[in-house]
C-alpha cells in the first residue's frame, strides 16, 4: 500500500480541503488527488465527497480514516524510536507559544520537561501563529502549543487539553445562567486579528454549526482589549475562561446541548528531527500534567 496516498488522505481529513492538503505537503492538487484515487481504487471504498461546505467523509471514509490515522501513528512510532536509538539529541526544548496559552499550561510545560528521564532545559518563545508556524517549518523552533485551530498534516500533533469558553454581553441580562450557543449568535461580537486563534475559532465555532456571526464594525488589538470593551458594552466578546481579566456578571459559561463549549489546545512537532523522541515523551507528560489540572 502507497503510504504517500495514506498521508494525504489523513491531510484532507484533517484540513477538510484538497487544495490545503497540497500545499501542506508542496504539491499540485491533481498529484494529490490521483495519490488519493490510487489509494480508493486499492481498498475499493471512496473515501470523501465533495460538497458545497468543503470536503467531507463518506460514510466507509468515516470508518477508515481513523485507522488509517492510526496506521501512521505506528509508522511514525518507529521512526521516532529509530531516533532514539541512533543517539543524543539536544539537551534543550525550544517552544513556541500562542498568546492565548494560558500561564498555567505553560507552566505544566515546564515542569514536564524536568520530569523527564532525561530532563530537558524548555526555551520559550511567544508569537503569533503565522510566525510560530513558519519558524517550527525552518527547523527555528522543536514543538508549538497552540489552539487547534489550524491544521498541519506533514507535522505530528496531539490535544493536550481544553478550555471553557465564556460569553462577555453585558447587554444580554436574560439570564445569569449559561448561554445557548444558538442564542449567542443573538449579539454583535468583537474580532480581533487573527494572530492568536481566537477569531479563527470563532469564524468556525458558528460556521459549523450553520449559525450566523454578526459582527461588530470595529476591531481589537488583542485579547485583553476584546475583554475591556466587552465589559464596556461596545459588543459581545467569545474569550477562553483563562482570558477573562476579571470576574464580572457579564461573563458566563457558553454551552451547546447543555455541554460546555471548549476551545482545544495542541502540541505541535516534526517527527524527523533527531529530537523526535524526546518530544514524544515531553508531549507524552505535558498531557498527563495538563489531564491532572482539568480533570479530562
């Protein structure tokens, strides 16, 4: 079996875009997808339908993409212990970090690293996403944390933890209890440029779920602005419940079903690197230490 044609499957999966996935991985679209048809042809299943809200999985592809996924896992596993085998790496962890990262994570971060058995020296270094990105593709930075907002299938990446979001509408006083996701979209929200996730996040939280955002004309610089003006009452704020810089009555948990909604945040590596392995383990404890905080 073709593993090109695996991994390209798995990165339309994950960027829900044929155009994405090529570029992700540096080719033509057509070269991607006669990769995939090759790949469909061989296991005689069809794997994703097109429609007009991007690319989704057919009902056998709902089925086998998670096995195909796992199937790179165990490829990937091997490389990562080759690596280990073949020698030492570097004593030190360089990490990118979103400005939505909370400090507390980052802090789980650094104890991870020293919990190692071979402990590591972490070096941080905060940006924004599109600057993150392109340094973790220079080999400038080891790993990313990040919200999962944006999908880079050629680099290995794991959930470490999730986050309550929390609604900021002083002009909504309906209730003091959770909002409704659908209800929300009643308010006019603030944006902010999308250097950290969170408009991303918010742009797709309605999107997929066919509810309109309204917006409101102007924009904020950054997070904690978004914070002061939805307290003034300029417009409604969506903000992780780590970003909140105070308690206030205007803030309140967003749910959809009943159910929190979460904003998810993710690790990000190069499983080619001679520091694969320790990565592996680093990200390995940074879950279990970030589990042990949220109790997930």
């Amino acid at each position: 079996m073709n593993i090109e044609g695996l991994r390209y499957a798995h990165a339309v999966s994950m960027t829900k875009s044929f155009s994405a996935a090529a570029r992700a991985y540096g080719v033509t679209q057509p070269a991607l997808s006669n990769g995939i048809a090759r790949l469909e042809q061989e296991l005689g299943v069809t794997l994703f339908v097109r429609s007009p809200r991007g690319v989704r999985p057919t009902a056998d592809g709902t089925r086998i993409l998670p096995m195909i996924d796992r199937a790179l896992d165990a490829l990937d596993a091997v490389v990562v212990e080759a690596r280990r085998l073949a020698g030492p790496a570097s004593d030190t962890i360089r990490m990118g970090v979103s400005p939505l990262i909370g400090a507390d994570l980052v802090a789980r971060a650094f104890d991870a690293a020293r919990t190692l058995d071979r402990p590591r020296d972490l070096v941080l270094r905060e940006a924004d996403l599109a600057r993150l990105r392109e340094d973790l593709k220079a080999g400038n930075l080891d790993i990313l944390l990040v919200p999962a907002v944006q999908a880079m299938p050629t680099f290995r990446h794991r959930v470490i933890a999730r986050e309550p979001i929390v609604v900021i509408d002083p002009a909504d006083s309906r209730t003091q209890g959770p909002v409704e996701l659908q209800a929300a979209a009643d308010a006019a929200y603030i944006l902010v440029p999308d250097t950290c996730g969170l408009t991303t996040f918010t742009t797709e939280l309605f999107r997929d779920h066919d509810l309109p955002l309204r917006t409101y004309p102007g924009a904020a610089s950054n997070y904690r602005v978004l914070d002061e003006w939805a307290r003034m009452g300029v417009g409604a704020a969506l903000l992780p419940q780590s970003k909140i810089a105070q308690d206030h009555g205007s803030s309140r948990p967003l749910v959809r079903a009943g159910a929190p909604v979460e904003i998810a945040y993710e690790a990000v590596w190069d499983n080619g690197t001679p520091l694969a392995a320790g990565l592996e383990d680093f990200v390995t404890a940074l879950t279990l230490l970030a589990g042990e905080r949220t109790g997930h």
